[in-house]
C-alpha cells in the first residue's frame, strides 16, 4: 500500500475507535463532531508508515491504564476528552490481558504475556503456564529484551516503581512467584543473554535490600561481584557509566527516561527502551495524574526520535475499575477528591461526584496505541501475546531464531 492509501486506512481505523467509545453518551454525531474540533485544534501526529524494520522499539506501560482510565486522565488534566498525546497516534487496538486460568490479569502476567508472547498465571513472572506461582517453575519464556540482547542491541528499564515489581521484573527476570524480589534483581546482573540490561532504573532500595539480605546478598557483595555499581540515586550515577543500575528509594521518571534515551540513542546497533510508570486508580488524582504526566513524556520522547526507525507503544498490563459516570463542561472532574482524601479509609470504592473507583484489576481490553515503523500491526481486538509479535516483527525478528 502507499503511504497516503495506509494513512487513510489509519484514519479510518481511528474514526471506528472514536465511535465505538462514543456509545454511552448516544451520540455517534457528538463522537464526530468532537473529533474534528480536536484535528482542527491540533495538527494530526505526522504518522511514518514505513514497511521496513525498527532499530528502536520503545514501550510505555501505564500500570492498571485502562481505556476509562486513560480518558479520565485527559479530562481532568485537559477540561476534555482525547487531549492526551497518545490519544492522537493513529494505531490503536484493543489489547486482551487475562491469565490462562482465570479473566483478570495482575502484572506479573500481563507484563509477561507482553514481553514474550506467552500467557500465563497470575503472580509468575516470565515463565510458561506450566509453572506454578510460588511452587515450581515453569518454562521461562525468552523476552523480547532478551532478545535484544542476543543481537547485541542496548536495553533499558526505567520504572517509578521497585525495580523487582513484577512490570519491570517480566522484562529481566524469570520466577515462579513476583514476591521473590530477593531473587529477581541478582538476576539482572546474570543475563542468559548479551550483557542483560544496560540502563536498570527503579525504585524499592530499602525493600529490596532487606529481601536480599535474607538470602545473604547485598547491594555491595552484588556490584563487586559483577563490577557494577548500584547507585542509590539517578545523580549519583555518572554521565560516564554508560550501563548504570540505579536503585532509588524514589525516582523521577522524566528525567530517568531522558538519561536512559541518551545513553541508548548513542548506541549504532538500536535499541529496546520500556517505561513503566503506575496508574493504578486507588487514589485517583494520584493514577490519573501520572498517566497525563507519561503522556506528556512520551509527547518529549517522540520529539527526539525518527519514527522512520523507532516503533513506539503505549499500553497497559490490565484494566482498573474507574468509571467516569457525571460531570460537566468546565467543572473539575476529580470534584469531592480532597473531602474523600481527608477521610481515606481503606474502602473498597471510591465514590466522587463523578467519579467511581472500584478499587481493584478488572478484566476488559485495555488501549494499545503505537506510532512508527511497524505501528499499523496494532489494530483491531487482539490477545496482548500480539504486542510481542509486533514488537519482534518492527525488529525483524523471529522468535527464538537466535539471529
Ligand atoms: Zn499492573
């Protein structure tokens, strides 16, 4: 197809998704209308649909953003609806997270299942259904940075959450139960392929030493063993470290993502970045507050890539019970948050003025939105195994060919 027939196809794609999520309000008019005042408040993402491979895949993973969740975001951060960067991509599809037993993902799974195509069971990380959580392993299942490692691509990980949480970790790691954090992060530093990842940031340092310390390891006897320093803050770690591991107690995902782009975009061979950063609802300013900020992000990520060569996703691991389900033009969405947050108890829902909060992972298709070379593969209702298919496709790669 030519590029001008795919864009059309695209557009198509996008106006299909606009109407579908149209539906609650009746109005397939509305839905219309409010797609071109946004086309004509802002100029359509130049879109690169370039048959070729990828040399750079960057993925974004709002934890728990589900497709309320993401729309919510752009109205309290925007005062509207499809604000948000990513709502302007033209890829989107509809992205299946359950386990292999049941209909509701936790992240150990949906991260695993999209990093390397295979599902499995709730608490496992990156290992096959076989396996049994916190009983026995099963198969490990070769993710798509260790696939990037064996062909000698640079690799980044940058979460604002503890760098063994079970997102992150089901890029690196591979254990039968997501609490083994103790386990997980030594195995950063013994890669079954290339030299693991080059640039680790997260955060849980205290937490994390304390489970090593039970099995005898500590962040020192770990970077002397391997020569590699685990710098405690993004700061501390220098510009000359072209493979730093941090580990925080806190950490600023804007400034991590940049340092970790830097450092990968230096590379000639391409790279794989992942970002996570949380946006579990169960405060909902908290949750809807960081999707607008990764928004924003990957706004600032794309400006510094060519989507001629770089394949960008943005997803979730599963979906969030928050329902938008009042307000009004003009007014704040979150109104009650801050009588609601002076007597937080520990509830089960969240009910604002406009706002629910089922305080928990729900089960339905969570938004899988992509830009670049590779990025029209991401269309329709799929499993969420596809992004890893996508992924590997962008690059080129088949699984477990080994080149
Ligand atoms: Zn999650």
């Amino acid at each position: 197809m030519t590029p001008v027939s795919l864009r059309l196809v695209s557009a198509l794609a996008l106006a299909i998704g606009l109407c579908a999520s149209g539906g609650a309000s009746g109005a397939a008019s509305g839905g219309a209308s409010g797609a071109s005042a946004q086309t004509a408040a802002r100029p359509p993402v130049e879109q690169s649909q370039s048959q070729g491979r990828a040399k750079n895949v960057i993925l974004f993973l709002a934890d728990a953003g589900g497709v309320a969740s993401v729309h919510a975001a752009s109205v309290m951060a925007y005062g509207e609806p499809l604000r948000l960067h990513i709502q302007q991509w033209p890829n989107l599809g509809l992205s299946e997270t359950s386990p292999v037993d049941a209909f509701v993902s936790d992240s150990a799974n949906g991260m695993s299942a999209i990093v390397t195509g295979v599902k499995t069971h709730n608490g496992v990380i990156s290992q096959g259904p076989d396996g049994e959580r916190g009983r026995r392993d099963g198969t490990p299942t070769q993710t798509v940075l260790e696939y990037a490692e064996q062909h000698g691509l640079l690799t980044g990980v940058v979460t604002d959450r503890p760098i063994t949480d079970a997102t992150p970790a089901a890029t690196y790691a591979h254990s039968n139960d997501r609490g083994k954090w103790g386990e997980i992060f030594p195995q950063a530093f013994s890669p079954r392929f290339g030299d693991g990842v080059d640039v680790l940031i997260g955060s849980g340092r205290t937490e994390i030493a304390e489970q090593m310390a039970a099995n005898g390891v500590s962040y020192d006897s770990l970077a002397r063993a391997h020569d590699r320093p685990i710098y405690a803050t993004l700061e501390a770690a220098p510009a000359a470290n072209r493979r730093p591991v941090v580990v925080a107690e806190e950490i600023d995902v804007r400034a991590a993502t940049l340092r970790a782009l830097d450092l990968l975009q230096a590379g000639d061979k391409g790279y794989l970045l992942v970002v996570e950063w949380d946006a579990h609802t169960d405060d909902p300013r908290e949750g809807l507050q960081n999707i607008a900020d990764l928004d924003r992000l990957i706004a600032e990520v794309q400006s510094r890539v060519d989507l001629d060569d770089t394949l960008m996703i943005f997803t979730a691991d599963h979906s969030f019970g928050l329902q938008v389900d009042g307000g009004r033009r003009g007014q704040p969405l979150l109104e009650g948050y801050e009588a609601w947050k002076a007597r937080d108890g520990d509830e089960r829902v969240v009910r604002l003025e406009n706002v629910m909060v089922n305080r928990t992972h729900t089960a339905e298709e969570v938004p899988a939105l992509a830009i670049g070379v590779g990025a029209e593969r991401v269309r329709g209702y799929f499993p969420n195994t596809h992004l890893f298919e996508v992924m590997m496709k962008a690059f080129g790669w088949t699984p477990s060919s080994g080149d």
